[in-house]
C-alpha cells in the first residue's frame, strides 16, 4: 500500500467549508500519481519514450465523511488487479484512522493515438513486483 499526506487548504473547501466533493478526485489523483512514481513509473518519460498514457475509465467512489479545512488526510492506494490493457485500484483518504472517502479506479492504457493498448511489459512488471 501506497500513502499521501495531503493538507486539506481553504481552496479545498465549499461554502460550508467541508471539502468540495470533487476535490477528493484530485487528492486520489496526485496518490496515483505518488504511487506509480514510487514504482518507478515516470509517466512523462513513458509517453515520450511509447506514447503509452493512462485514462480514468470508470470511478467508483463512496463519501463517507467530510473533511475541513486544515484537515491532514492520507490518500492510500493498492493496486486491486491487472488485465493486458488495464490496471484497476482501490483508494482511501483517512483523516487519522477515520475514513472519509473510498474509490475504486479502473484505468486504461492508451497509445500515442488514443487507442486502447497493452500495458507495456516493464510497467506491468514494475505493478506485479510493487
């Protein structure tokens, strides 16, 4: 399992200033992001070595309880599974051991086109080993 500190700041937040609720779909972002890196996984140097990119294809998420302004979160990720074509993670943002938010992501890889392709051979070793 991968974790993110993430600060909740005012910007973050809404009128009643809880955490605007599209805004966990960024704080899971830059987790995925963390957590790709932290596999070795350089996204730019992937597109600009084979065009291969990731794309959301479907999100599955659950608010549970909101989080405020200057709230420390912790963004988890753990890859769930893998096809030839897709890598699919399950996420949590906690605020200490409460648990605000959960989201099940399914992402494509895609070629320098735009088209559905194979995970290459050393990202999806890189995910099996992590």
């Amino acid at each position: 399992m991968h974790a993110l500190s993430v600060r909740v700041y005012y910007e973050d937040t809404d009128l009643a200033g809880i955490v605007y609720y599209a805004n966990y779909l960024k704080f899971i972002e830059r987790g995925r992001s963390e957590w790709l890196r932290d596999r070795g996984i350089d996204q730019v140097a992937l597109k600009v070595a084979s065009g291969h990119v990731f794309a959301v294809r479907r999100v599955e998420a659950d608010y549970l309880r909101p989080a405020r302004f200057d709230d420390l979160l912790t963004v988890e990720t753990v890859l769930s599974h893998m096809t030839a074509a897709r890598i699919v993670v399950e996420q949590a943002v906690r605020r200490g051991d409460d648990l605000l938010f959960t989201a099940r992501v399914t992402l494509a890889c895609l070629d320098a086109g735009g088209r559905p392709a194979r995970l290459p051979r050393t990202l999806a070793a890189a995910l099996a080993a992590g």
